[in-house]
C-alpha cells in the first residue's frame, strides 16, 4: 500500500532530480572503474534504446518517462520506426519507434561481478557464499555477530547481498529495511 500511494505525479517530479543525480554519478563510477580494469566488464556507453511494438505504446513513452528526463535535464529523443532501424544497421526491428537516451549504458552483468569479486578480495573482503543467516547479535546502534551455518561471524561491516528478502534476513537484528521487491530483466546469449 505504502508503494502504491507513492505513485502519484507529483512524488515522480520530487523524485526525478534525485534519481537523475544518482544515474549521473553512478555512471561516472562506472566509467573510472572500466578505465581502472581495462573494461573486463565491457561497460558500453552509447546509450539505451526504449522500444514500442505500437503507437499507443510509443505515445505513451514520449508523454511520460521520455519528457519527464527532458525536463530534468537529461536528454531523451522519440524516434519513429525508421529512426530506430537506423541506431542498428542490420537488425530487423518490426516496432512503431522507440525512445532513445544517449547517456545510458550498460555492462555484462557476469563479468562486472567477476570484476568487482577480485578487486574486493584484493582489498580483503571475505566472501561466504551459500551461507545462510540464522541470526545474530547487535547492541542496539549496530550488528556485531551473525550466526551463519558457516559459524559465527564478526566483522565491521557486512554487506547482506540477499535482494528483496534483505529486510526478512535481518529482521532479528533489530534493523529495519524499507526494501520493495522490484522486476528487472537480463538475458544473456553467447
């Protein structure tokens, strides 16, 4: 309910400056660290291209997301069928047209973890992999144990990398995670 009530156009205008300053700098951090690893993750920087089957689909991409980026700043271009067929020479495409942003980009999701595992255990970050929280301790301002069913663990810091089941994972650890399940999408192809 809570998610639902924040759908509202006026909680979109609030929120696309934020949003905007986060992809920006995100991106940025993307660049230095390709630049930094000889981009063993192939992060591509020439943009994203939204695609609509129909009119009405393709209508309602320059009416929404397409002018609200504009207004913030960031640049988005309507393109019709012909147009898109240009941005990729030799691929048939049956769509109405699609919504172009130049600043976007994208990156091959396996690889940028491959990356991002050597250099965190470079720096000395361990790993548990297939380890499961049973709970832990904390006294009341942070957590100082976990119990795993790999034993107990103290650490500084802790990274839970468990998705939309983060807030259930660390339930008894007297934290509280305002986590939404959300949907992506990757597809991967040799």
């Amino acid at each position: 309910m809570l998610f639902a009530r924040s759908c509202t156009p006026e909680h979109t205008r609030r929120a696309a400056p934020v949003l905007r300053d986060l992809c920006l700098a995100s991106r940025a951090l993307f660049i230095e660290l390709a630049e930094q690893t000889g981009n063993s993750f192939e992060l591509r920087t020439e943009g994203l291209l939204n695609l609509c089957k129909t009119a009405e689909g393709l209508d309602h991409e320059a009416n929404g997301l397409a002018r609200l980026t504009n207004e913030v700043g960031v640049e988005a271009r309507v393109l019709d069928r012909n147009e898109t067929a240009a941005m990729e020479p030799g691929v048939e495409i049956d769509v109405a047209g699609s919504v172009y942003f130049p600043i976007d980009a994208h990156l091959t999701p396996s690889k940028f973890v491959s990356t991002l595992v050597a250099l965190l255990r470079q720096q000395g970050v361990a790993f548990r992999w297939n380890t499961s929280i049973a709970g832990g301790r904390h006294d009341g301002q942070r957590v100082t144990a976990l119990r795993t069913s790999a034993g107990e663990i103290e650490a500084a810091e802790y990274v839970i990398a468990t998705g939309s089941w983060a807030a259930e994972t660390v339930r008894d650890l007297a934290l509280r995670l305002p986590m939404q399940p959300g949907k992506g999408y990757s597809l991967t192809i040799e």
